[in-house]
C-alpha cells in the first residue's frame, strides 16, 4: 500500500502555479501542452513575441530582463509539445540560470 507524505500534500497545496508547471515540465511529462508552456515562460518572465504573418507555426519568447529569445515551432494539429523542443528550452533555461 503508498502512504502519501503529509508534508508533501501540504507543500504541494502552497505551490505557485507557475511552480507546478515547473515540476510538470521538469518530470518530462509526455503530454505536456504548449498552453502549459506558454504560462510557465510567461511565469518566468518571457513574453510571446510577435512574429509577423509568415511565420507560420514559428512561436518565439522574449524575456527583456535577460534579453534572451526561446523559439520553436508550435505544435499542430495537437496541442502536444515534442520532447526534443521541450530538452531545448529547459537547457536554455539552465543556461540563463532561470531554473537550476
């Protein structure tokens, strides 16, 4: 039989928004979506960049405070962002010492 941890439980009812989809994310969460992840760079700072009409499924985030840009191809038709995009930002974000 699991027993949960009590503490976690109460931890995990004090969490942030934005430190949950940072758990979620960091678990490497198979249907993490770009929803999830457009909140947890905005938590974070970035801000969706306009891109202009030929961008297509080009989606770029701008942080000012770290005048750093993340790009990627938004997912379609389902919502669903792949993995190899989603190792790509957690580095970038490791590299400007966003997350540790």
């Amino acid at each position: 039989m699991l027993v949960a941890n009590p503490f976690l439980q109460c931890y995990h009812k004090f969490m942030s928004k934005t430190e949950k989809l940072l758990q979620r994310f960091l678990s490497k969460q198979r249907d993490f979506t770009f929803e999830e992840l457009r909140k947890l760079l905005k938590g974070f700072g970035y801000e969706e960049a306009k891109t202009g009409k030929t961008s297509g499924t080009r989606v770029a985030f701008f942080n000012n405070e770290l005048d750093d840009m993340i790009k990627f191809h938004k997912p379609h038709p389902s919502q669903i962002m792949k993995q190899c995009y989603l190792r790509e930002i957690e580095r970038k974000l490791r590299d400007k010492e966003v997350i540790k």
